[in-house]
C-alpha cells in the first residue's frame, strides 16, 4: 500500500472518530436538557400540564393560555333586573385536548381547562345592547388526572385538580377542598365528566 493511499485512510478513521465523539456529545447534551426539564418542573405530568402542576399536586395558572391553547367557548350570566350579562366566563383547553375528546368523548389525561371569569361592561351599540369583557376577577382551573395521582390532596377527586384563582395572584389557589369550594357548580354535569360540554361547540363529534 502506498504512503499517500495510508495517509487517506488514517484520516478518513480520525474523521470518523470525530463524527463519531461529536455525535455521542450531542446526544448526552440532550439527555442532559430533558433531565434537567424534568427535574425543574417536578411534575408527575409531561408537556404542557407539567408547567402548570407540580410535584404534590399544587397548580398554578399557565402564562400562555391566550396564546397556546384552544378556546372552547364562552357563558353569559344574565344580569339580576338589568339588560345584559353580568359575568362572562371564557374557556379554553391545552393543545390536543380537543382532537382527543372528539376521538372517544373523553377527556384525555393531562388535559387543562381554564376559565376566565370577567365582570361585563354593558352599553347600546348599533347591534342592540351588549356585553362585553371588561375586568378580569380570576381563573377556573381542571386538570384531568385519569389515574389519582394525589390522594392525599384536597385539591384533586372525581378525576380532577379544581383550583380557582383571584386574578392578582395566578401562582396561589384559594381553593382549600375541591369537594366544597368547587364541585358543587359541576354536580348537573356529573354524566359529562364534571364539564358543562354542551357549551362548547369545538367538542361536538
């Protein structure tokens, strides 16, 4: 074998090599990242549920709902004696859970459900008189836990995490018992999984 065709091969292996070391760094780089994403959010859930609950079953409101999930529908609560509305609640769901209730009629694991609730301002427009969104009071937060992750936690039963929070602070529910400070308003949607579906149009199979 000549010297030169020798020369090609050793630098053909040592590039090789390199590929070989450069691609196997890269792959421990990712592992590390995907370690350290489950580390830091601490959750018994994946995706976009781990960023809103934690290790023990604490929830907080996602920062990204407006522009991440999908929205369902809206409610209108009648005003008492006066034209109008004189709530709005707003409901939207994290990504997927749509084409997955539409599949079977069941909300899938891990889904989020929030729901605004807004104090109305009510004028005359040229459409007639209307309500609309004016200020936020807070949030209605579910998450579907299909398995009973948290049995221990007041915040979760029935296969779900209730928690409402005032719109001044999104990170801290005042909810103490999902049994009595939430579960009360769903008891007529108990056959439909505790969720008001005939609201939202997006879910109609």
């Amino acid at each position: 074998m000549s010297l030169v065709r020798h020369y090609e091969m050793g630098n053909s292996t040592m590039r090789l090599a390199s590929a070989i070391k450069v691609a196997f760094a890269g792959l421990v780089a990712i592992g590390a990242v995907t370690a350290y994403g489950r580390l830091s959010t601490g959750s018994n859930y994946t995706g976009a549920t781990a960023a809103v609950v934690d290790d023990k079953g604490g929830m907080r409101m996602p920062s990204d709902y407006r522009t991440t999930y999908q929205m369902l529908g809206t409610w209108a609560v009648a005003a008492d004696g006066t034209p109008g509305s004189k709530e709005m609640h707003v409901v939207y769901a994290s990504p997927g859970a749509i084409v997955s209730y539409r599949k079977d009629g069941k909300f899938a694991d891990g889904t989020v459900l929030v729901k605004e609730v807004f104090e109305t301002a009510t004028n005359e427009m040229t459409t007639g008189t209307v309500s609309s969104a004016h200020q936020l009071k807070g949030w209605f937060l579910m998450v579907k836990d299909s398995v009973g992750r948290y049995p221990g936690n007041k915040l979760w039963g029935d296969g779900w995490g209730w928690a409402w929070f005032n719109a001044s602070d999104p990170l801290n529910t005042t909810t103490t018992d999902y049994a009595t400070d939430c579960q009360s308003c769903h008891v007529p949607a108990q056959a439909s999984d505790w969720i008001y579906t005939n609201g939202y149009p997006p879910l109609t199979r």
